[in-house]
C-alpha cells in the first residue's frame, strides 16, 4: 500500500543540491509532494520533503540512499499520516471563554439553573440553548473499518476522528466519536438510544453487514432523531451524483439509462437502491454472497450473473473489495465503468478505456465526504426527524450539478459543496414536511 513519508533534510546552500535531492528520489521510483522550506541559511537549508511510496521498506531504502548524497544530512523521517494523528486530531472548546465574575454567573450557577429549568418545561428549546441541536455521534462497533475488515473499535479512532474533523471543518457541527465494545445487535441498539438524547443525530459508521442494516432499520424507527449509516447512503448519495454526472457527460438521461453495481455489501446496497430510485431505467446486481440477495430484491433490483451485467449494463459500478475483478475483455465497447474498490480498483480506468469504455474512473474520484457534512447539517437544520430518500437525492442532484470538467464530483475541500448541499436537503425536508422548523438549532 503506497504511503507518504517526510523527509527532513539538511542541504547546502548552493545551486543544484535539491536537484540533486531530487534525483535519488526520481531514481528510486518516489513521487514528490510538498515541499517546505525551514529554515533558509547562508551555509544549509532545512527542507520537509514528503515522498509518496510504495511500502515502508521502500521509504527506509531511500532515507539511506539520500543520507549517502555529499553534504546531505538526513534528520528523521516519518510516515507522515502518523505525524498527522500525534495526540489525536480532536478537541473540545468553548464556545466562549469565561473570564469575568458575571461570565460565570451566566454560564454557570445561577443562571444555567434558569435555562435547565424551561428546557424541562419545553424540551424543543435543547436545540436552541445547548449544543445537543449541533452535535452529531459518530458511533462504531469497528467490525468493518475501511478495508481492513474487523479491527475492534478503539483501532477504529481514527476514521472516527477523521469524520468528526470534516464535520467541523464544512458544516460547523460538532461530532463525537462513540465506541461501543459489543457485535451484538440489540446491545449496540440499546447503547445507541440510551445516549441518543444528548445528540441530535447518530452517524452510523464501519460496522460489518448485515447487522448494520438491522441495527439502522431500529435506530430509525425507535429514536425520534436523524440517523444515517454513511458507508450505505453517505457512499450512495455521492456515487448517484457521479453517476448523474456520467450521463451528463454522455448525453443520455438516468431514466435512459441500465446500472449495474457488482458486489452487495453495505455500499453496494446503498448504491444500487438509491440508483434505482434516482429513476435509473432497470437496476442489476450481482454478488456471489446470496444472503444480500433478499435484500436487492425487496429494493426492485435483478439480481444475476456478472456476465449478465456487463452484458445489459450501460453504467457499471463495482464496490467487490476485489482487486482486479474486471478484465479488459469484460468491458462492451461504450459502457461506463466506475471501479471504487479502495486503494487498488476492480480495473484501472487506464485499462477500461483502453479496452473501449466511454468513461471510466475509481475509488479515488468518489468519497463520501462530499455527501455526509451537508447532508446532516440540512437535516439538523431543518429540524427534520429522519434522514429521507428524497433529501439524499437532492444531496446527489446538488453534488452533480457542481461537476466540473472531466470530474465526477466537485472538490470535497470547496466549502460552496457543503452548502449547496446543505441548503438543498433542508429544502427538501421543508418540501416532504419532515421539518420542525420551531427545533432548528442555533450556531450552525
């Protein structure tokens, strides 16, 4: 698995020395990143070189071989994924600090006693006056984390994290990482709704199917909040849009239009049932799993061979886990093939191409980050009990339209998505009448 590494290195202050840099790394296969200066003296220069590689022991070979280059000292390097989760990647804060007697008062005793006394009286007033109405759990059991299957859910943090930054970063929301010890349904539904209160929604995250199909189904009819399993519909929500983009891109409508999605899994599910009621002409699905066949069926989706899809299927995504799956000799001349395993595909969409695919991409153009900020921020916002059909698909119609170019999706990084998207699935609440306008929150 390819990894970035940074490099410090200490480098004389003459012409040519970081070409010279440069060239050992071209040598050994490595790819340039960023470059940063440290510090610029009249003798060394101090740089921060990061090098994408293919493995550790390809970063270890060539710290050696740069440490060799005359008048080059090497300082440390380090797996810079690593640097980037010293001490973890969240923190609390207060809104406001307290730095004066009557501050305290106001926050503290006596007045919180006021504002906890007509919250009891009217408990739609939490979303105003405290931060429950802009607080999102992101809860885990860590059974199915990327592509590293069950790995428990403290080794689960991470992504954990991970999610909550960008939840902070594009929607102003303020996410909570919430591990729960347990792969037993109605335990991990129990946890859930025992601290449901003090969040207004629940963000369901990397647990294995088909248990995060059940548990989701109950969180949904039990708990009076907005809840959402992103690896289903936070992935399905932003592959619909790449898929609306493709057509556009073709110059055929979705209802036009046969997809196919291989592998059935927690996004392949998503994928295929918010495809089909996107309004894709016919839904086919293939997995060799025949326990996810009962579920595609209740959803309207045919459920048949591989060669059967590549046969009928004008759009094909593949979600399999499965490396490779896809041969050129598979692709019919004019499909669209979206491979999506991460890090390595089905196919490379060099390949497809080349064996005569109209469009072709993978994994690394579609990421649900696009979706999952806006989408509960809209609900949030709305006040709306449940996360719908209709407000995910207007979060795929407002994530296409902003395409540009040759890209599915637009830049995940472009703060104009995540309100766009927002503002689209508020509407779309208002619209369905799921919205409780009088439990809109306040500070988002």
């Amino acid at each position: 698995m390819a990894l970035d590494v940074t490099y410090k290195l200490q480098v004389p202050h003459r012409p040519g020395q970081l070409s010279k840099v440069a060239g050992v790394i071209a040598e050994h296969g490595g790819l340039i990143g960023d470059i940063v200066t440290i510090h610029l003296g009249r003798e060394l220069t101090d740089r921060e070189i990061t090098v994408e590689v293919r493995d550790p022991q390809h970063g270890w070979e060539l710290a050696e071989d740069l440490g060799k280059l005359d008048g080059v000292r090497l300082v440390w390097h380090h797996d810079r994924a690593f640097l980037r989760h010293e001490g973890g990647k969240l923190r609390m804060h207060a809104v406001t600090p307290v730095e004066t007697p009557q501050q305290m008062r106001d926050v503290y005793t006596p007045g919180v006693a006021r504002v906890c006394s007509a919250i009891a009286e009217n408990p739609a007033l939490a979303s105003r006056f405290t931060a429950i109405g802009r607080t999102v759990a992101i809860c885990t059991n860590g059974t199915r984390v990327l592509g590293l299957g069950d790995i428990g859910p403290v080794a689960s943090m991470p992504v954990m994290e991970g999610k909550a930054v960008f939840y902070t970063q594009f929607a102003g929301i303020s996410a909570v990482p919430v591990l729960i010890d347990t792969k037993d349904v109605d335990e991990f539904v129990r946890t859930v709704k025992m601290i449901a209160p003090g969040f207004g929604g629940i963000h369901l995250e990397d647990i294995s199917a088909p248990e995060c199909f059940e548990i989701e189904r109950r969180l949904i009819e039990e708990l009076g909040q907005p809840v959402m399993h992103d690896d289903v519909h936070g992935t399905a929500v932003v592959t619909v849009a790449a898929v609306l983009t493709v057509c556009r891109a073709l110059g055929r409508d979705l209802h036009e239009v046969t997809v196919g999605q291989l592998g059935l899994g927690a996004a392949g599910s998503g994928i295929a049932g918010l495809v089909g009621e996107a309004g894709a002409k016919e839904v086919l699905a293939f997995d060799p799993n025949p326990v996810s066949h009962q579920r595609a069926v209740e959803q309207g989706i045919e459920v048949t061979t591989m060669e059967d899809v590549f046969a009928r299927a004008d759009i094909v995504v593949a979600t399999t886990g499965r490396p490779g799956l896809i041969t050129p000799a598979m692709v019919r001349p004019g499909q669209a093939i979206l491979a999506l395993t991460n890090p390595v595909a089905e196919i490379d969409p060099d390949a497809a191409r080349a064996a005569g695919a109209a469009y072709a991409a993978d994994g690394r153009s579609v990421n649900n980050v696009i979706g999952y900020p806006g989408i509960f921020r809209g609900a949030l916002l709305s006040g709306a009990d449940r996360i719908t059909t209709r407000m995910k698909l207007a979060a795929a119609h407002a994530i296409s339209a902003l395409a540009e170019g040759d890209d599915l999706v637009p830049d995940a990084l472009d703060h104009n998505v995540h309100e766009r998207v927002t503002a689209a699935v508020r509407e779309a609440a208002i619209d369905e009448g799921v919205a409780r306008l009088d439990h809109t929150p306040s500070g988002l």
